[in-house]
C-alpha cells in the first residue's frame, strides 16, 4: 500500500475546501464540539477512533458491558450531531 506524500493530501484537502465551502465551519464546530465532552465520553471516543479498540475490547478494559459502550458511543454521536448542527447554525 502506497502512502500519500504530504503535499498531496494537502492540494486533496484545498479542493475539497473549495468544493465543501461549509467544511470549515463544520471541522471548527466539531473541534468546539469534542472540546466540550466530558472526561468520561472523551474517554471513550478515543479508545474506540485514536486506539482502533474494538467494542469487545473497549467493554473489558472500562469494566463495562458491550451492549452499554455501543448505546454510550450511540449517544455521543447524537450529542455531537446536534452540537455540531447548534454551532453552524448559529454562525450562518
């Protein structure tokens, strides 16, 4: 598998922003959003996106049951689906 250089992604990324003009705001309003999770949902978020867990694994390591990290991780979409949707709209 061949890698992408750097200089590519970033030219991939301007076009993107050109053609996905609401893009930007809507990275910040994630940023905004992530930022105000609490340490208990943060926590979760990266054991499942920055460390690749699986819920199985996620469930063992946080002495919980698989079945309560999926609805956990359920709501945090949803709680960052209508942050995110809160702040764009506020900006438009």
């Amino acid at each position: 598998i061949k890698i992408l250089d750097a200089d590519t992604v970033a030219q991939i990324a301007e076009v993107f922003e050109k053609e996905n003009p609401h893009l930007n705001e809507m990275r910040y309003a994630m940023e905004f959003c992530l930022g105000k999770l609490s340490g208990h949902w943060r926590q979760i978020l990266e054991l499942r996106y920055m460390l690749e867990l699986s819920t199985q694994r996620m469930a063992q390591q946080l002495g919980m049951s698989k079945n309560a990290i999926l609805i956990t991780l359920h709501r945090i979409r949803l709680a960052l689906q209508e942050c995110i949707q809160k702040r764009v709209s506020a900006e438009q």
